[in-house]
C-alpha cells in the first residue's frame, strides 16, 4: 500500500482525476469541477496505478473520481480498474457505474435488474457523513441505471437508499472510498454540486486555484508546436466554436493561417453576408466558399439522420482539401469542442448518441498531417470564458449555438429546396419573436421542420401541410437540458405568424422534453 504521495512540480494546481468508464457524462463531471475553481483531467478506466502515481509527481492529485458508463458490470469486457488503484493515498468518488463497479470489484452483491431507475427520483439520506452532508433526509436525484447494488462487504456502510436501490450511496468505514448511484453532476439532481464540493473540499482538501483561462497559453503553444513552420486553414462557421479556434490558430501562426466559411446553403437567413462582415476584418486570411449546389445534389434522398452528417462531414472534408492544396497548407484547425466527440461516441467504451458533421462525420483517411483541435477537452460555456480572454467581439461569442451541418439537421427526412426555404422563414420569425420578449438564460432556441403532414385549414380551403416544431432549451454546458417554460403569448404570436406567414405550414408544436432523454436538436 502507498502510505504517501510521490513529490510534484512547484505551482502545480489541486487536481481531480476522473477515470473515464465510457459514460455521457465523464467530461462533464471534468466540468463540474472546473466549475469550482479546481483542474480536472481525464484519464481512460485503463489506467494503471502506477501511471496515476507517475501522474502525481506533475499535478497535485488530491481525489479520483470514476465515471457512469454505458455498460453492466457482467457484461462481456465491460471495463474494470486496476485494483491497485484503491490503495492509493488519495479519496475515491465512483458514480453510477462507477459505484457499482467499486462494489462489484470490493466482494459486493450487484444485481442486474429487471426494473431501473431513469430519470428523477428520490433517496433517502441514512447517514450523511461527510459526503453528503448538508443534504435533507430525503432528496430528489437523477439516476439512469438497471445494475443496482444490494449488498456490500462488513468493510462499508450505506448512506442512503432508494426505493427501488437499497445502496444509493456508501463508503468504506475507515479509508476515502465512496460511491453515488445517482448523478451529482447533472442540473436535474437538485444538491448535486454540494456533494460534490463536500468530496473535493472537505474529503479531498482541495484548494480553489485554477481558472479556465490558464488553459490558453497551453492550447496556442498546441497550435505552434503542431504546425511548426508550414501552413494551416481553420474551419470557421461564425459560432463560437470555429471563432475562438480561428482566434486561437491566428494568435499561434498569425498569416500562415487561412480561415474558410463554406457556404453549403443551409446557414440561416442572412448569415454568410454577416460571417463575412466579421471575420474580414480580423488578421487573417479569410475564404468564402459557395457550395450550395453540391451539398444539396450530394444529401438528395438521403433521409436517416446519420447519414446526413457523414455525407455532409465528407463534403466538408473536399471542400478543405481543394482550399489546402491550392494555398499549400498541411494542418486543418476545428473547433470541436467535447460535447461533439462524446455524443459522436469516440470512446472505447462509450454509446454513439449521434454523428457530429466534424468528428465522426470525418473520413477515415484526408490529406492533412493532423487534424488539430485545441478546444477539445472544453464547454460551451469555458469557451465562450476563452473567447473574452482573447478579445473575440461580444457579439460572437454571445450567439447562440448553430449546428456545423446548419438547417440540414434541422430538417426530417430529405433536404429540399422548398423545405430549406420553410424553414429560413420560419427561424427568422421565431427568432424576431423571441428577440421582442427579450427571454433571459435560455441556451437555445430553434425551430424544427418535422416530417409530418397533417390537415389544417386556410381561407376556407383544406391543405395538407408541414408542421413545424419549436424548441427552446435552458442549459449550462449543452450536455443536460430543461425545455424553457416559454410565456404562451410568446407561443401563441410565433405560432400565429409561422402559420399565416408560411403557405405551407398548417400546424405548429411545441417540444417539452428535456435532455435527457432528448438531444437538444432533432437530428
């Protein structure tokens, strides 16, 4: 047993280590913690407890935490830690599949059951102990679970139970291993970021001495380090995310970097005239590529959803190629951020939630050296705090999330002139609606072309027409969502005008699911 810690760099920030077992939300408890003022890094589940003590001569390790993943704890290669791991001198927090593997592994009893919990529920505090003190006897959580555990060896106690899961929460009566079956990490778990702050201050003693922005050094010396001396393009949308990595690459190689917006004819109204008027300006070299005609002739029939962000992902793919090799440029710059690549399913271990046009939409194969993503391991909400670090206008950073593939995926079922044309009108009004109300704290609002058709009536003549959905999100990261209980005067007139003003609409509905169980966007 290591009875100390090895000695680490001078200046080294208090540090969390979350072991990644292939969950949704493993970047996201990385976050949490950030949130705090405290770094994180992740590391695969695959990590041996040798590297974790090499680990802690660079950072001050003061916690581990094991993630939720996808899998049971029976199933065949389900993913396991090195059992070492827990002799380690540092406190150990496991979460959901986490906590069942750390009981699973220790001698406990967990059960594959017939009836899980998803979604919210309420548990009751046994024991808070120093993890889950300050929460009330009972306390509404979000879980997402079938394995449940049921017994535990003489060596740990429970510290709350549920309903339906008699160990919702333990730790180990003389060592810092806990675990939780539930997800602190997630908005729908009221308490969660106190007991998270119990097991990284009170259990873990960390300081609060880290803040996102230290990050950009880091990710600019990336950028020059990859691209040496030769020439990159960066592949800019006019988001955030493109911007801040094109701020990023120009800050890194100044005109060695070529910025490209490719206009594939799925941008919103208006928007490659406004992309053009800010990023001309900066001090780069800027491209505007007009590729409405082979996009649209490339997705004609495609209908699965999948399918149109690989076709789109390609397509992109060409149109940088071209660019590179006419200006000779062998790095390409993407601002992939993390909710991307998990949902993309990048991981070992890890589901496929949906294809991301920049991460999973990619070819196997390109011409570039290297795909360089220095945003990779952030947040929304973390690269919105780089982008005012690095002096990117208020009005970029500030809008609103817009998907890489634009109104393709905001569209079901086959793209189409027509239906593209919809559904530019249709954002427009719902956009010139929710801007008069003025609506504070919503993440997102959009508008969805369905594919269902449906009979409604105009100027005393039946019509057989589209139904458009409207979707409106508060959020934090993007990685959980609640839908915005909107005003139903604001619904109303958006409706109202979406229905007189668009020929082919007859019907319009309002999406009050939250994420999860949904995506925030349809496709």
């Amino acid at each position: 047993m290591c009875s100390k810690r090895p000695k680490i760099q001078q200046h080294s920030p208090d540090t969390i280590v979350i072991l990644d077992f292939g969950g949704q939300y493993a970047h996201l408890i990385a976050r949490k913690v950030r949130e705090q003022n405290v770094y994180s890094e992740i590391l695969p589940c695959s990590v041996t407890a040798q590297e974790i003590e090499e680990m802690m001569r660079r950072l001050d390790v003061k916690g581990l935490i094991f993630s939720g993943g996808p899998m049971s704890v029976y199933r065949h290669n389900a993913p396991e830690f090195d059992i070492k791991i827990l002799s380690l001198p540092t406190p150990i927090l496991g979460i959901c599949y986490g906590h069942q593997l750390i009981a699973h592994m220790v001698g406990g009893r967990v059960v594959q059951g017939e009836r899980g919990e998803y979604g919210v529920t309420f548990v009751t505090v046994d024991n808070p102990n120093r993890l889950l003190r300050g929460l009330e006897k009972v306390e509404r959580v979000w879980m997402s679970h079938t394995d449940t555990v049921y017994k535990l060896p003489e060596d740990y106690e429970v510290l709350a139970h549920s309903d339906s899961t008699p160990v919702a929460a333990f730790r180990h009566r003389t060592k810092h291993i806990y675990g939780l079956q539930w997800h602190p990490e997630v908005v729908h778990t009221d308490k969660g970021v106190a007991v998270l702050r119990n097991f990284i201050f009170d259990i873990c003693g960390c300081e609060p001495n880290w803040v996102v922005e230290d990050l950009l050094e880091k990710m600019i010396e990336e950028v020059q380090r990859t691209v040496g001396e030769s020439k990159a393009i960066v592949a800019l949308s006019g988001g955030v995310d493109s911007s801040v990595a094109a701020a990023i690459a120009s800050r890194a190689i100044g005109k060695r970097l070529t910025a490209v917006f490719i206009d594939h004819g799925f941008m919103r109204d208006g928007e490659p005239e406004a992309v053009k008027a800010i990023f001309e300006k900066f001090d780069m070299n800027f491209i505007i590529l007009n590729e409405r005609e082979r996009f649209l002739t490339r997705l004609r029939g495609v209908t699965d959803p999948e399918e149109k962000r690989r076709v789109i992902g390609e397509e992109f793919v060409k149109s940088f190629e071209r660019v590179a090799q006419h200006i000779g440029a062998e790095y390409l710059v993407q601002g992939t951020i993390y909710p991307d690549r998990i949902e993309s399913g990048f991981k070992k271990y890890s589901e496929k939630i949906k294809t991301h046009h920049n991460v999973a939409g990619f070819p196997s194969t390109s011409l570039f050296k290297a795909i360089i993503e220095p945003l990779r391991d952030l947040y929304k909400d973390e690269v919105r705090q780089i982008a005012g670090r690095i002096g990117l206008p208020r009005e970029v950073y500030t809008r609103q999330p817009f998907p890489g593939p634009g109104l393709a995926v905001r569209i079901m079922g086959e793209v189409t002139s027509e239906k593209l044309d919809i559904l530019r009108k249709a954002d427009r009004i719902v956009d010139e609606e929710f801007k008069k109300w003025g609506l504070q704290g919503l993440w997102q609002h959009f508008v969805v072309l369905t594919d269902t058709r449906s009979t409604g009536v105009k100027g005393d003549a039946r019509i057989y027409g589209y139904t458009l959905a409207i979707r409106a999100v508060e959020s934090t990261d993007g990685m959980t969502a609640n839908f915005a209980k909107l005003p139903y005067d604001l619904l109303e007139k958006a409706s109202l005008r979406l229905a007189n003003e668009i020929q082919q609409v007859c019907r319009v509905v309002y999406d009050i699911t939250h994420k999860p169980p949904a995506t925030i966007e349809w496709e």
